[in-house]
C-alpha cells in the first residue's frame, strides 16, 4: 500500500482543526455509499466523540478519522506542528 497525500490545513487553535476534520469527514461520506459511508456519519454526531478529539488536540497529541471503502482508505489527521501521530 501507499500513500498519496491529498493536503493539509493549518489551524490556529484545536477547536479549527476539529472543525477541519468534521468538514473534511462530510466531504468524504457524501462521496461514499451509504454502507461505507455509516462510520463516517456516525462520527459526525458523536459529541462525546469530538470532545475526546478536542482534549487530544489540546493536549498537544494527534488525532485521526479513517474512512474507507472497497478500494480506498481515507486518513484524516490533525496534530500539532511538529507532531506525527
């Protein structure tokens, strides 16, 4: 497997880059079938999820979405500069 990096986005505060993920997320899972779709969807009205991520990210550690389908895995991550995971 490799990888094909699509972008990145800056973020002047963990609550931006949580927002860049939601919005990034929604992308995907309108492009997706409905069955692959479902996780994506799901984390989209999990607030205790969100504020899980937020924490991370405030912490100063990443946190990743992944979204796949048949052929294609999809890696969402936010982290602070100079950070990788």
């Amino acid at each position: 497997m490799h990888s094909i990096p699509l972008g990145s986005q800056e973020a002047s505060s963990p609550r931006l880059a949580l927002r860049w993920l939601q919005e990034r997320t929604r992308h995907i899972t309108d492009q997706l079938d409905a069955t692959y779709a479902q996780p994506g969807l799901h984390w989209l009205t999990d607030g205790a999820e969100h504020e899980r991520a937020l924490a991370y990210l405030t912490a100063g550690t990443g946190y990743q979405v992944t979204l796949y389908d048949e052929s294609t895995r999809y890696v969402l991550v936010a982290h602070p500069t100079g950070a990788t995971s």
